[in-house]
C-alpha cells in the first residue's frame, strides 16, 4: 500500500524525487527565475510537507525573508525528522541566533558537532557564539578547529568566505594575546637566567603562537635521520668562514674578471634533459637567468675556472667541503638576473649544508629558508639547510652574485660521514649514474 499524503489524497514522492525537485528549485533559483524555483518548492512542500529537506528549504526560504520565527519553527520540525543531519541543526542554530536566544543556539550548535565534530559551519557558528558572548580564547579554539578542516591548498567553501576570514584574524588576535602572556612569564626566568638569547626557545614560542610556520627537511634523495632541522645556522658555529669573509673583496674581484673575460663560462644553473618532468623548473630550465660559473661541479674541477680564481678555491679547500665521489664538493659563483625569482624548493640531503658568500646585492634581492626571510649583505656568509623548503628573488634591475658551497652537516661524526660517503657512491655506481640532481 503506497504511502498517500493526507491533506491531498495524492501518493508522496520517494526521497529522489522530493530531492531531485528540491535540487530543480535551487537552480532556478540560482539562475535568476525565482517564479519557477517558487513554483518548484510550492509543488514539492504539497507533495511531501513533513520532508526534513522541504522542512529545511522552506526554513532557509524564511531566513531569506528575515522571518527567523518561522524558519526556527521549520528547522526543528525538519530536526525532528531527521534528528541524525548536522546541517540541519547549524540552520536551526542559525535561526535561533538571529531571534537572540545563545542558550539554545549553542545547544543546537552542539548537536551538530555530536553528530560530525569537523562540521565547518557549526565550528564557526560555535566560534562566532563564543565571541559574541565574551569567551575569546574559547572562540579562536573554535575558530582553529574550524580551519583545520578545510583541505591543504584547497579553496573556501562558497558562503563562507567573510567568515573563513573573521575566523583568521580572531586566531591571530589570540595568538598575539598568548604570546604576549607567554612573554611576561618569560621574561622573569630570563633574568634569572642572567639575560641572553635563548634562541630555540624564542622559535618554539613563535611556532606556538602561529607568528612561525613549522617546516621540515624534505631532501629528493637521502634524508639523514635524528640530526636537528635547522633553517639558518649560527654563524658563529663557523669560525673558518672567518678568512672567506675577511677575503671578500678579492672573491669578487675574481667574480668581476670572470664576467669581464669569460662570460661563455656561464652556464644555466638548472639543465635538464628534454623528456624530463620539470615541475616547478620550466621557467628556468636551461634559461641564463640564473647561472653558475662552477669551480667544481658534483665533485668534477673545473681547472680553466679555478685558474681564473686562485684566491677562491685556495680559500674554499679550507672549508669542510663534502667530498663525496661524482656528487661533492659543489662550488659556484650563482648570478641570479634582474626580475629573477628562483621557486621553492628542497635539496638532496641533509647529510650537506649550503653555504652563501653574498657579493654583489642591489635592493630588491631576498631569500627565504623555512619560515624565515633574510637579505643578503655584502661579505655577510650565512649556511642553511637547504633540503628545508627556500626560495630566492632579484627583484632589482641589475644582477645578483653569490658564492655558493656546500658543506658536510657538522651533526655527523667523523665515521657517519665516512659511512654516508660509501653509501651514497654505492648508488651512483649501482646505478651507473648519479642520482637526482643537487638543486
């Protein structure tokens, strides 16, 4: 016996077909035909009027109109229905927060997050309530729960844009809060300690309070495990770089004489082969944009250019430089052209460290390893990680120089080295050729 509704004496539609003409509304609706979509939810309100998805048409219908009562007295019937629909429950709470009642407001809002606790519109509504009702800190937990649902890289949902971003700012206004909290306790135990940097403890604090972003080693071929991630080293853990830098000027006037007299030695940094994914290196590849004048490339001298630079490679052969066999040591004058941007990228092991000599900088120039942007000052060397996610920029009208090498990572014993070393000219040879190219 099919079922038959009462008032009409006509059978009710299965639930496609309430769904399918519900669907029909919205897009004249959404189309500009408000006459037909009326037409539609009149028809299907008949039909079917105890459906939890006509309920709910018909109460967004009265949100529409600005009559919250009405649209409250639709969404609890179309709950009742339906008790086991979060959606159904945010518009309920929607309507009793227009009509000012926060109590049951948030009891609905809660029943939505019993039912899926990432629901994004009750996270915002419970985030939004909060504030109104003077619990910030609550709110921009809320608000934190309600951004880690939404996908990596992914879009806003339509709708809720104006509050995605009401949802950052109230975070970031908390996290200044916190960190302003955090740094008055601090401060005291700092003294105590007698002053000073505590420089892992600042970043811990900053990556606490959303002021930093956490980023990883991410190498292309080798990642040593159990060794600290460090973006930009301390300098003064380097106290060879010390001569290199007091020899500054004589680097880059051997920097000058190359591209004086042997421009043709520049080549385009990055070269791949034709057939190879290029990923983020199109625009760059075998562009001379950004070139090096390599003074040994993976490990293989390039005599005609160190006999151009006698001072640079006698001050390079002073540096721990990571001597693996048809991979290291790497060391070139980088020359990054004006309107340049080098993307984000990652390196090929962790075991090394890159070192930059900055020597010629016009305005405009930048790098970024991590969460942390730096200029680059004449003379002024810094090493860094670069399997740690680091991109660079000139965007001056002159060319950019730098003198860049790479290093064994102090964190590895004597042995480690000796082991990593065996272990990576092993795959090269098993291989028959070296692996991933050092980027």
């Amino acid at each position: 016996m099919s079922d038959v509704n009462a008032t009409a004496g006509t059978p009710v539609p299965d639930n496609a077909t309430v769904l399918r003409i519900i669907q029909a509304a919205k897009a004249a609706g959404a189309a500009g035909r408000s006459g037909e979509a009326d037409q539609l939810l009149a028809r299907v309100a008949q039909l079917a009027p105890a459906h939890p998805a006509v309920l709910n048409e018909l109460g967004l219908r009265m949100m529409q109109r600005g009559d919250a009562a009405r649209a409250r007295e639709l969404f609890q019937r179309a709950t009742q229905a339906d008790p086991g629909h979060p959606s159904l429950w945010s518009n309920l709470a929607q309507s009793l927060h227009e009509l000012g009642l926060p109590a049951d407001e948030l009891d609905a809002i809660e029943r939505a997050l019993a039912l899926e606790p990432r629901h994004l519109a009750s996270l915002l509504q419970k985030g939004s309530l909060l504030e109104a009702t003077g619990d910030p800190r609550n709110a921009a937990r809320a608000f934190r729960n309600a951004l880690a649902t939404l996908p990596p890289g992914g879009g806003v949902p339509e709708g809720v844009a104006a509050m995605i971003e009401h949802a950052r700012a109230a975070i970031a206004k908390d996290d200044a809060a916190l960190g302003g909290a955090i740094e008055e306790r601090l401060a005291g135990i700092r003294a105590q300690h007698g002053g000073g940097s505590y420089r892992r403890v600042e970043r811990c604090v900053e990556l606490l309070t959303g002021r930093r972003s956490r980023y990883t080693p991410q190498p292309t071929f080798m990642y040593f495990p159990e060794i600290p991630a460090v973006e930009f080293f301390e300098r003064g853990d380097f106290p060879w770089l010390d001569a290199i830098e007091a020899a500054t000027d004589e680097i880059r006037a051997e920097l000058m004489t190359v591209l004086v007299s042997d421009r043709e030695g520049l080549e385009p940094y990055i070269a791949y082969p034709d057939g190879v994914p290029l990923r983020q290196w199109k625009e760059l590849n075998k562009s001379r944009r950004w070139s090096a004048y390599f003074l040994w490339n993976q490990s293989v001298p390039q005599p005609a250019h160190l006999a151009r630079c006698p001072r640079t490679a006698q001050l390079l052969k002073g540096a721990p430089q990571c001597d693996v066999a048809a991979r290291g040591p790497t060391a070139f004058f980088s020359i990054l052209e004006p309107g340049t941007r080098i993307p984000a990228h990652t390196g090929v092991t962790n075991t090394r460290l890159t070192v930059h000599l900055p020597l010629i900088v016009p305005p405009g120039c930048g790098f970024r390893v991590g969460s942390e942007t730096r200029e680059w000052v004449p003379g002024k060397a810094w090493v860094f990680d670069d399997t740690i996610e680091h991109e660079a920029w000139n965007l001056s009208d002159v060319p950019r120089a730098v003198l860049i090498f790479d290093i064994w990572n102090p964190f590895l014993t004597p042995a480690e080295r000796d082991l990593i070393r065996a272990a990576t000219e092993v795959v090269g040879t098993y291989y028959g050729a070296t692996t991933p190219e050092a980027l």
